[in-house]
C-alpha cells in the first residue's frame, strides 16, 4: 500500500522544530505554499543503474530524512526509473521506523523526458513507439528531442501515475515539468504555448484528483540565456499561463534552474522581465511567488573538489570545498532550497554539517559578484 498523505504546513514545521537541535537558525525556510523546508535538499540524478546504487540512494535518503533535510528531489527518467524507486524505499523505511512523518517530507520530481524502465531498450525508437503511441498516450508530432521529451496530457498523466508507484505515495508534493524548453527549441512559439497551457491543464486535473499538491517547471538553460536565445522562457508568461488555465487559484509554485560557483546566470544575469522591472531569474521568480529551488550545487562533484580559488576567507565555518559551495548557493538571496546529489550516507553527514551553521550573510554573498548588500 503507498503512503497516504502529502507534505503539509503543520507537519512540515513540526519537523523542522524537532530537527532544531541539530540545525541552525535560517536552515528551515518557507515555501510559497506554506510548508517549512531543509535549505539543502537531497537530490537523486546521478549514478549508475545497478543495483548497489539503488541500495546506497535508498540508505543516503534514511540519513537525510534522519538527519534534518526533509526535501527529496528526483525525476522519472534519473537512471532509468530506478532513483524514483530507491526514493520510495528510502521514505517507507524511514516512516516505518518512525524517524519521519509522510506529511512532513516534502517529494519532487519530473515528468518530461521519456523514462526508459531500468535500462535502457535495444531500439529505443520502437520502444517509444509501442509504449506512448500506439498505445494513444502521444501523437508522433508531440515529441522532440528524437523521441526523447515529450508533454502531451496522456503522456504526462502516465508518467505521473508511474512516479506514484515508483515513489510509493498517493500524492507528489511538487511535479515539475522536466526542461520545457527542449519542446520551444523545435516549435513556434504560438504551438509551445498550446503546449504549455495543455501541459498546465493536466497538472491542475492531477491536483485536483490528489494526484499532485503543486507544479512548477525544472529547467537548465532557459531562465538564464538571453531573451533571444531559441531556448529562452519567460517567467512571466508561464504565470500567465497558469492563470489562464485555473486563474489566482492556480497551484503554479516551484522553479527549478542550476546554479553554483560556476554557473552564476540565475543570480548575476539579468535576464527576465516582470512589469516593468527588469530582473534576475531567482529575483523574476520571488517577485512572481514562486519557490525557487536551485540545482547541480556541487556540479556533478566538480565542486567538491579544489578547483575554484580559495574562498575560506568567505565562509569561515566550514571546511571541506563541497561544503562552501553548498553553503554559497543555500545562502544567495531568494534560493530556498538548494539541491545536492547525494548517493551515499558518507556525502549526507558532510553536506549535511552545513546545516549545523547559518547561511553566510547576504552581503558576503553579494561581494563575491563584485557588489555589496
């Protein structure tokens, strides 16, 4: 039977009281729907499709959830489906040996991207074909990227009901849509549109039937390249979309977007436009009132190792590289969450020591860019 229930304002914050003693003052933040959240979340992309790896998730996420970082983020296709699913077996243990409350986790994951079932096909082409198409989940005109992605509602409904029995819940606490922008590079703009108004219609059926509490979009390039870019969104106009659809009620809450030491755009780029303001990504995104939750923290664990110059001199209080580039991006104005993958309990304890600290203060963060507070 999957875990009933979703994340909720109460027991989110009645989980963030309890974990008080192990985290810092400003580890816990508030959500645009009201549920209190970890500043570092745990995320699940990378990593072999093998059996070891799943049984290290699995283990990686009890600690997590033990430890203080109640969001656990994901998506359908991260190794063939079979991240969803060490999530899920990582949440029912956690549950069932009382460390943790389902209504106080808070899941995420991804629709979008067309998810292979624990390896990949000898004919992926066929593969598709036979699964999403002549099944009448998808037109053959729906996908891009070489069969690759795909947001039509049938598709989308699917994937949703996969990743509930993958993930082992009733509900998904926030389903982004994984990388629209990959249907903008190869369509008009007047058909991604429809596509995106379909694809937010689908969404709000599913949270009408309890089958998601809130959406948003993940994306990689297209918050933070130039507005005339092929692959560029504008934040605006996918809350207008929103509002289109289902109006002030609307359950459009949650941005996704990388950065990190490295890849600065969604806070030094000013790159979209909301009234007549002219704004960063993460700016556009708080104005708009959405929760921003940023990724590829540790870019792939090129961060935690000395690569960039020395920054101790900024964050004093931790001491290892992957730790100041979590304590950088969980710091930086407007970021909620920051997601960081970790796939062993060993990289949970020392990402998770960050939380023993407070974020670095506004105005060190914004040195760093060359400016002050």
């Amino acid at each position: 039977m999957s875990q009933r229930g979703c994340a909720t304002p109460d027991a989110t914050a009645a989980y963030a009281r309890r974990m008080g003693g192990r985290t810092a003052e400003g580890h816990f933040r508030l959500t645009s729907d009201s549920l209190t959240v970890s500043g570092l979340g745990m995320g699940t992309l990378v990593g072999e499709p093998d059996d070891a790896t799943d049984a290290a998730y699995q283990a990686a996420v009890e600690r997590a959830l033990a430890g203080g970082c109640n969001v656990i983020d994901t998506a359908i296709n991260a190794r063939h489906q079979r991240s969803e699913r060490a999530v899920g077996q990582g949440l029912r243990a956690a549950i069932k040996r009382g460390d943790v409350k389902r209504e106080e986790v808070v899941i995420a994951t991804k629709g979008g991207f067309v998810p292979f079932d624990g390896a990949p096909p000898t004919d992926s082409r066929k593969w598709v074909y036979d699964r999403f198409i002549e099944t009448g989940l998808a037109h053959p005109n729906d996908f891009a990227a070489n069969y690759h992605h795909c947001l039509a509602p049938g598709f989308l409904d699917e994937m949703i009901a996969l990743s509930r029995r993958n993930l082992d819940v009733d509900t998904i606490d926030v389903y982004c849509l994984h990388n629209p922008e990959t249907q903008a590079l190869t369509n008009t703009h007047d058909t991604f549109r429809r596509r995106m108004l379909d694809a937010f219609e689908t969404l709000e059926a599913a949270v009408e039937r309890g089958e998601i509490a809130a959406y948003g979009v993940s994306t990689w390039s297209a918050l933070r390249v130039s507005p005339n870019a092929p692959d560029f969104l504008s934040l605006a106009e996918l809350m207008s979309l929103a509002f289109e659809v289902a109006g002030e009620q609307n359950h459009f809450c949650y941005v996704q977007m990388p950065y990190n030491l490295m890849m600065t755009e969604a806070y030094s780029f000013t790159t979209q436009q909301v009234g007549e303001e002219f704004l960063n990504p993460i700016e556009a995104a708080n104005q708009l009132g959405l929760t921003v939750m940023t990724g590829a923290t540790l870019k792939q664990g090129l961060l935690a190792t000395p690569f960039m110059a020395d920054l101790s001199p900024y964050f004093p209080n931790v001491e290892t590289d992957a730790q100041r580039a979590i304590q950088f991006a969980r710091s930086t104005p407007g970021v909620t969450t920051a997601l960081v993958g970790m796939r062993t309990a060993a990289h949970v304890d020392e990402n998770l020591a960050v939380a023993q600290i407070p974020p670095t203060a506004p105005d060190v963060i914004n040195s760093l860019f060359g400016g002050g507070d």
